[in-house]
C-alpha cells in the first residue's frame, strides 16, 4: 500500500495561519498570535494573505481582519491600534487629551492628539487624523501618563484649561504635590526648554521645594531670556524666574 505523501511544512503553516484568522473573524493579528508556528513561514503566510486580501496590514507584524458592513469594510478600533503602537513606543496623551486626563477641561478633543519621543510611528496604527507630537525628550520614556500630561501642559502654558489662571496654578500644585510627581519632573527638568524650567523654579518656590533644588533650574535658565507663562503669570515669584510682564 502507497504511503501518503506529507505535505510540506509551510504549506500546513499557511493552512493553519489562515484557518486561525477565519476563525477568529474580525481582529487585529500580530506575529505574536502564532508564537506556536515557525516566525518566517507565518511572515510568509501572512504576506501571502495580504495579497489575497483576506488581511490588511497596518504595520510590521500587524494586520486586520475586518468583515462587510452596510458602509464598506470595517475598520479597526482606534484606541487598539494606539495601544498596538504605545507597546514598543511611549506615547502620552496632548494638547486637550492631557489637560482633559489632569482635570483642566471637560471638552473633548476632535481628533487625537499625542505626545511622543519617537520620530517615526506606524500612521495606519495611531490614525491619520491623529496629532503626534514627536520632538519630545527621550526621558520622557521613562515618565508615568500623568507626568507626561503635566509636562505638556505647561510646555503649553496652561492654554487648554477651562478654569481661572488662579484654579489652574491651584490644581497644577496639587498635582505636582502627588505621589513624588515634582521630584520626578525635576529629574526631566534639563531636557525641557527653558520655559518649562522657569516655570518648574516659579512652581516649586511655592511648594517650598529645596533651595539646591531650585538653584539648579535657575542655573539653567540664560539670566537674561524672559519667558511667557501664560496661566501661570499670576504666580507670585513668577518675575523672579523671568517671566514676561
């Protein structure tokens, strides 16, 4: 009696790549999801039902499943996709997002706007309507989301916030007085423009933070720049850390 031939390995890769996707309907896939199956030949697979349109692929090892729908074919969940990006690459909320997260405003932003030390992210992941911001220090990589958020907010002078300037350096305190969050920034403090660090020294004059702390912000802040504090103007030692009139 003949023996049946086997067939070769990555065609039965291929046929249990896209058994798994088929079943597993409308998602996103990553290489992750076939950690049991050779890496190249589900690259290869994937590649291959890419082209066949049975999957899109958004980015480096990660592709959708979407299903017909009365309006087109689906799309994935936006706040998946951002979380898909935000896993190798800090990204922290902006603009409104961070001010919203800290309790300045109640608006809601129309598009997303993020914050982020890498220079180059998957568009198709974080959205193309999505406001990135990329020039931000790679020490930011190492922050908690809210202290991220804060240090956005002041780079923006405290534009976004809804309440009252005196509200607004009211509650910036108190968050900057949570769970070590000043010591944290002033660890970042050198690698923010020097507006920040002014208005980090102003801050801190009224937490009655170190006096070595406070001598290195205003060490590195040129004696003879002055800078725009926006909400924070009303600071009372906001003229001795070189704040515009």
């Amino acid at each position: 009696m003949a023996s049946r031939k086997k067939a070769p390995a990555h065609r039965s890769v291929a046929e249990a790549v896209r058994s798994q996707i088929e079943r597993g309907g409308e998602r996103v896939w990553r290489l992750d999801d076939f950690s049991d199956l050779p890496f190249s030949a589900v690259a290869q697979a994937l590649s291959r039902l890419t082209r066949a349109k049975l999957v899109e692929r958004l980015s480096k090892g990660v592709y959708y499943r979407g299903r017909p729908t009365a309006l087109g074919q689906s799309r994935p969940n936006p706040s998946v996709l951002r979380q898909l990006a935000a896993s190798d690459r800090p990204m922290f909320p902006a603009g409104l997002a961070a001010a919203a997260l800290l309790g300045f405003t109640t608006q809601s932003a129309a598009r997303a706007d993020l914050a982020t030390s890498a220079s180059n992210l998957p568009r198709k992941l974080v959205g193309a309507g999505t406001v990135v911001r990329t020039r931000r220090p790679a020490a930011w990589a190492a922050l908690r989301e809210t202290d991220a958020a804060l240090l956005d907010f002041l780079r923006r002078r405290g534009r976004e916030s809804e309440l009252s300037p005196e509200d607004t350096i009211r509650r910036t305190l108190q968050l900057l007085g949570r769970d070590g969050c000043y010591r944290r920034l002033l660890q970042v403090a050198a690698t923010e423009p020097p507006r920040v660090i002014a208005l980090l020294g102003a801050l801190g004059d009224q937490m009655g933070a170190s006096k070595p702390a406070l001598a290195r912000l205003r060490a590195a802040l040129n004696p003879l720049s002055r800078f725009d504090f926006g909400a924070f103007s009303g600071l009372p030692t906001a003229k001795l850390w070189q704040a515009k009139k």
